[in-house]
C-alpha cells in the first residue's frame, strides 16, 4: 500500500511541475528555488532551546485531543528528518541566547519533513525582541481553495511564499529580517502552524486575507507541521567580498570528524562559556573525541585577523 501511494504520490509531483509555475520561487533542485540545503555552507549553527506547544488533531473537533509525535529535542539541532509534530493551531517558540539581527540575506530557515516537493504543510513564522510582541512574516499562499487538499493531497511550493514548510525534508525555507523593518533586534522566533481547513470558521489566512489552503484533516498523533530544525545563516557577502567571506567561514558546518578554515594559520575550539577544549596548527582542526554539540571555533590568520564562527559538531 505505501509502495502504491509512493507511485502516486510521484505522478502527481511530475504532473505539478508539468504545470505553470506560480510567481514565487520554486521546489528545492529547480533553477531560482531559495531552498537551503541542510549541509549548505551558508549555515553557521542550528537552534538549542525550544519550548512546544502542541496543537490539535482536528482544530474542528477538539474532542480528539492533542498530536503527541516527537518531542521538544527533535526541533533542536542539525536536520536529520528526526521531527516534533505541533498539530492544528501548535507553537514552538525558539528562545536565541544570541539574537539575531538584520544582515546581508537572510537570518534564518526553516526545516520541515515533506517527503516530497508537493506533499506540503505550512507554518507561519513570527519574530520578537522581548517574547511578548510579535511580529509575522507577510505571508502568500495563492493556492487554489475551491476544493479542500485532502490529507495526503498536494500543492505547487512556488505559489506560497513566507510559509515555512515550502520545501522537502533535508531543505530549509530562508527568512530575512528586512522584510520587517520595524524589528531590530531578534532573541525570540515562534513557529505556528497554519490550520489547512478551508472551511471559513477554522481557516488560516495569508497577510492578504486568502484562505491557507493545505492538507486536512490531519487526525494522527503526527498532524499538523512537523517541525525538523532551526538554522540560522551566515551573511551573504555581496560584490568583490564574496569569496574573501565565504573562504573564511569554517566548513563543512555541522561537522563530524573535522573542521577547516581555508588559510587559516591556527584554530581553537572553545565551550560556550569560552574554555579551550582543542588546539590545532594550520587550517584544519580535527573533533576527535569531542562530544556532539553546539561549539565556537576561534581560527586567526597570519595578518593577525582572528574570527569566530558557532560550530555544530553532529552525533
């Protein structure tokens, strides 16, 4: 039976695609996506501390309960499909003991755990200062709401547009702070799932008033969006910096055995309380025996410039 809705499921993508493009940018591998991969050199380290508050199987029948798949720890660290389901109307709220501000690019992105290009559940992404006010991404959805997508139905990502969970499992939705002005400092990143019921008491919206039109019902322990991980990003670089920036950040980041920084002359790796924890020489420092973690690789140059990046050592 999964092997049959997996076939499907693929005629169905190719069908999608075969189709006009919407005006946003388009699924993960296709020329103009915005998808981050979730070993991209533009990530510099992935969320630590999140607090879930689950939503509802049926949001129209709440007598069902609450979804119960996954846990707080699996939004936390790198993307490895491991996943925390929030359910109709669900929160997680990432807490930044480092904020954020607005850079070069996007600040952050998203990971979801679609199986496919189409197979699409939405959240909307919301940011504050003080973890009070919050301010919300201005969202697009300009999926068709005449017919209810059914809870295994399928949606064209480039018609959405500031929803996290455009993307496939492995591949992260990019979210830039410039888009809200009025913000300048960031600590808090909320996550709340989009109700896909096209039904008018129980609809969520866009920023322009058009009914979110998803899969639903989702009446399973893991409905709802299915919450993979947080990535916050390096700044992109613009003009003759570009390669100078990008050559300097430590890669690959999640790393496992080993670490590099391209002409660095020396690198220390640090604890977040700032103990050294390894030593080495030259450009490349190996993570034997470290534990996996969240980590500040410290690496200096032979002009005397020294820089430090957050590092995630995976398990």
């Amino acid at each position: 039976m999964r092997f049959l809705f997996g076939i499907l499921l693929f005629l169905t993508t190719l069908g999608l695609h075969a189709q006009s493009q919407g005006p946003f940018a388009p699924a993960a591998g296709i020329p103009g996506t915005s998808a981050i991969h979730k070993d991209s050199s533009l990530i510099s380290y992935w969320a630590d501390s999140v607090i879930i508050q689950r939503g509802y199987l049926d949001i129209a029948n709440k007598s069902l309960g609450f979804s119960s798949h996954g846990d707080s720890s699996l939004a936390l660290g790198y993307a490895d499909g491991q996943v925390v389901s929030l359910g109709d109307s669900g929160l997680a709220t990432f807490y930044l003991s480092t904020p954020i501000y607005n850079q070069a690019g996007p600040e952050f992105a998203i990971f979801e755990n679609s199986f496919s290009d189409v197979f699409l559940e939405f959240a909307f992404v919301e940011v504050s200062a003080d973890g009070q006010t919050f301010y919300r991404f201005p969202a697009t959805c300009l999926l068709d709401t005449s017919v209810q997508t059914g809870a295994f139905g399928s949606s064209e990502p480039s018609y959405v547009k500031n929803l996290a969970g455009k993307y496939r499992a492995d591949y992260g939705q990019p979210f830039d702070l410039a888009e809200l002005p009025q913000l300048d400092t960031v600590r808090y990143i909320r996550i709340v799932d989009a109700i896909g019921s096209i039904d008018p008491q129980f609809a969520s919206r866009d920023a322009q008033g058009r009914i979110i039109n998803e899969p639903y019902p989702t009446a399973f322990a893991s409905g709802g969006f299915d919450l993979d991980a947080l990535a916050f990003l390096n700044p992109n670089s613009i003009g003759i910096n570009e390669f100078k920036t990008q050559a300097q950040l430590p890669y690959p980041n999640p790393a496992k055995t080993r670490v590099s920084v391209e002409k660095a002359e020396s690198m220390h790796l640090l604890s977040l309380n700032g103990t050294i924890i390894k030593i080495a020489t030259g450009s490349t420092l190996s993570l034997d025996g470290v534990p996996a973690g969240l980590y500040i690789l410290q690496y200096n140059f032979k002009d005397g410039d020294q820089k430090r990046s957050k590092l995630w050592l995976r398990p």
